[in-house]
C-alpha cells in the first residue's frame, strides 16, 4: 500500500517490526525519544494522517502533544477493529472499522494515485538513515555501536525482546527490524519481560536466533528462567546491559533531584559466573571492539550465551549523559535550553483585541512553527497594555531557524499585517534558565511538556 499509493509509512511504539525497515518510505518509529524531525514532520508539515491498527496512548503520541486533540491537526483517517475505539480520543475525519488486513487489501483494489511527493518521501528516509549513526558516548563500549553491528550481523528474522529501561532505547534506536514479528517488547513498560519472552520465541521456533536484550535491573528480576532455557535445550544470546544501576530511575533522580541519589544502584552478581551456574557459558565485553568475537562466540554455542556489556554509567542514553542530566543541561554536548521572552507594548486598551486575534489566528500558526511556548501573559501592575510571551529552544540556531520559517510562513505574513497597527514597540531578552528550572533541559520529560 505504501509503494501503490507513495505514502510515507511509520511505526508506532512497540510495534517497529510491521514494515521491513530497510524499505525506502520508511521513517522511523514515533514513541519514546523518537528522530526529532519525524515529529517536526508530524506537527507542521504532515496534512493527511492515516493510522491503521493503532489506539492512541501516551507513549505513540508523546504524551498527547504530537497530534493536537481532541481535532488533529491535519486530516485524519482512523482504521481500527474495534468500533469503540475510533473517535474515543481523536476525532477522525473518517473512521473506518476494519481489520488492518481487511483495509489493506480493499486499498489494494483501489486505482493508483501519488499521495505525497517522491522528494517528501527520501528526505523522510534520509532523515531515519542518519538517525541509525551511532552516536558518540562517554566510555570505551558504545551501545549504538554494538546494537548497529547485532542488526548488520544477525539474520532478518533474529527476534529481539526486552523489558523496560534506558538500555532499550539503544535497540529500538540502532536495530532496523527487517521481517514482521522480531520484536518483542511490551507495550506496558515492564521489567523482567526478556528473559521470558525470549524463551517463549526459541520455542516457537528453534531455528531462529533469538535475542534477550536486558538491563542489569531488568535481568535480574527474572533471568532464573536461564535454567528453563537450559532444561529445554533452548540457546538464546543474552545482552545484560550492565550500567551497575537502576539507571532510569536514576536518571529522573537526577533531574528532579541532582545529587540525591536513593536506591537506586545495584550490588549484582558476576553475570558470567551467574550464567555458567546454569550451564550457559558466557563473556565479558568492556571495549566496542571485543563484541564482534563475543558475538561470533554466541552464535557458535549450543547452549545459549551471556555477554555482559559494562558500560559507562555516563552513558544514559545516545544523547542524555548522567552529569549532563545532573547538571540540568541538555545531551552529551552540554547544551542549555534557551528561553526567549518577547514584550510588546500595544496602544492603551489593545491588549483584549490582540488577545483575541493572536487567539484566533496566530496562535497556532506560531505554535506549529516555533513550538516550545513557556507562556503567554498581559501585564496587570507595573508597565500597562503589554504583553509578555516567552519560548523555548534548544539553542540560538535553532530559534534562528524557527524563527525564519515562522517569518517566511504566507499564514503568518497575512496575520502580522493584521496586528501590526496595534503595536508601538518590542523588546526581547535571552534567557537562560537555571539549572533547577523548567525548560532547562531538552530531555523526553520535557518532551512530554512541550506543546508543539
Ligand atoms: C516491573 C517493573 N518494576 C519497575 C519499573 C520501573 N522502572 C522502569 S525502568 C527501571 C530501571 C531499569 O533498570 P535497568 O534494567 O538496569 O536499565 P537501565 O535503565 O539502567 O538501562 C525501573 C525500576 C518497571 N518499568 N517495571
Ligand atoms: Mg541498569
């Protein structure tokens, strides 16, 4: 459907494996931490939204401010089994109730026709491919690394499964699922789910090569199970991504907390030694390039193996560090959240009818095109009939960039034009906010907050 009708096509939270990802209208997944872009995408250039199969819950829809409700932004068709579902939390503008199958093939009778721009559509790919590039990370073992060198190694239809955890933001970040149903994971968050559901795939089919990929916390709440694999001849690779921490949690401790830091790093056990006294043989990998033999080594043994991968706890994600999350700063390169406050002082009693158009006209166009708004404020003691406005971004480029679309942007040149009488002059001021403030990370918390 995606090829007869040039659409470009993307995965929702858990469910990466519906489209052989190497497919060139493919671009990416939309759930945690998902490629800034697609979500620019998304908010401001995306005008006919088709979702198939899929509710909306808080992790597709980052936590219900990709897609403005309870009317989306653009056009909005909703294909769902269920009748219950389809205008439960958007409002679609056709609700068809059908098996995504069923849909499928009635499109596929249908005559052909271009729904978006060949050029839309590699841009869309090219973004996800530059996305796959590992990034660059505290320590000697890099994760996006190792997860890009499983995915290149590993045959098609290898079936991953995971818990919960930052570690598994590496995965579904490096890992292009080639073949439908190789990712196991689950929707609810839960720890402990790999070990499990990696036996529950080996047997189902013996001959795939399966995957658990877990953090140290997340292995430990049920990798016993090592000795039902065992028992069942079962040889599964486990990746223990050991980071010695509950490093999630940490990471919110250290966010909201900096410095106080509570239960949440772990006393483990040898992993290999721990593997062994199950009769599952194993390694230790502390450097990127050990992995490439450990890695041979467990697909050669016949009774499963564990490679436990020490990392660095500065490593929290491909682009969070854990002093940088302390610190209150933004990714690995340290960047501090901007904020921008603009006052506009109005002739005397304009602000009602500013208010009301902005309301009416420019807030959403700004909103799409700028996206962080901190606030918007009239003033009411002290300097009168002004209004103060304030946004967020990631650094001076960035508000640049933003800035320049907004002013290039027809809709806003027609509004401004409007509003401009009532105006009489303009201040603004970079701020910086302190470590301890809001907006003063870009993190996936404030992603939750951010209403672009
Ligand atoms: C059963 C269960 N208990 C608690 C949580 C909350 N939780 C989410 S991630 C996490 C820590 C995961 O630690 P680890 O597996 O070591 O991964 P890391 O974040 O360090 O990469 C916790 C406690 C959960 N999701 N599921
Ligand atoms: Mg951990």
């Amino acid at each position: 459907m995606a090829e007869r009708f040039s659409l470009p096509v993307a995965t929702t939270f858990r469910c990466q494996d519906y489209i052989d990802n190497a497919h060139p209208n493919y671009g990416g997944v939309i759930g945690i931490a998902p490629l800034p872009e697609l979500r620019r995408k998304v908010r401001e250039e995306v005008d006919l939204l088709i979702t198939v199969g899929s509710r909306f819950g808080e992790m597709t829809t980052q936590g219900y401010t990709l897609i403005d409700s309870p009317v989306p932004q653009m056009r909005f068709v909703h294909v769902h089994p269920g009748p219950e579902e389809l205008g439960h939390v958007y409002a679609p503008d056709l609700s068809i109730v059908s098996s995504p199958a069923n849909f499928l093939r009635a499109m596929l009778a249908q005559p052909t026709v271009q729904v978006a721009d060949d050029d839309w559509i590699s841009g869309f790919r090219a973004d996800f491919e530059a996305f796959l590039k590992p990034t660059e990370v505290a320590g000697d073992l890099n994760m996006g690394e190792v997860i890009r060198h499983v995915s290149e190694n590993l045959p098609n239809d290898t079936v991953y499964a995971n818990g919960a955890g930052n570690y598994s933001v590496w995965l579904h970040r490096f890992h292009a699922h080639r073949e439908y149903r190789t990712q196991l994971a689950p929707t609810s968050g839960s720890m402990g789910y790999s070990v499990p559901a990696a036996i529950a795939a080996k047997l189902e089919n013996r001959n795939r090569t399966v995957v658990s990929v877990a953090g140290d916390g997340c292995f430990l709440m049920t990798s016993q199970e090592m000795a039902t694999a065992k028992q069942y001849g079962l040889a599964i690779i486990y990746l223990v991504v050991n980071n010695g921490m509950y490093g999630t949690i940490r990471m919110h401790q250290e966010r909201n907390h900096p410095g106080r830091v509570i239960s949440t790093e772990l006393q483990n056990p040898d992993f290999v030694t721990y593997a062994n006294s199950f009769g599952i043989p194993g390694e230790t990998v502390t450097r990127t390039d050990q992995f490439r033999d450990a890695l041979s080594r467990a697909q050669a043994s016949e009774d499963g193996y564990l490679i436990e991968l020490q990392v660095d706890p500065e490593a929290l994600t491909p682009t969070q560090s854990l002093s940088a999350a302390r610190a209150g700063r933004a990714g690995n390169k340290g960047l501090t959240m901007i904020v921008e406050e603009r006052i506009y002082s109005l002739n005397i009693g304009a602000v009602p009818l500013y208010l009301k158009q902005y309301e009416e006209e420019g807030l959403a166009i700004q909103r799409s095109i700028l996206g962080r708004m901190v606030g918007y404020f009239s003033t009411e003691i002290g300097p009168l009939h002004q209004i103060v406005h304030l946004w967020a971004y990631k650094d001076l480029q960035e508000r640049a960039e933003r800035r320049a679309r907004l002013t290039a942007d027809p809709r806003w040149k027609e509004y401004a034009l409007k509003t401009r009488d009532l105006q009489i002059s303009q201040e603004n001021k970079i701020l910086i906010p302190a470590p301890f403030s809001p907006w003063a990370n870009d993190d996936p918390a404030l992603d939750l907050a951010n209403n672009t």
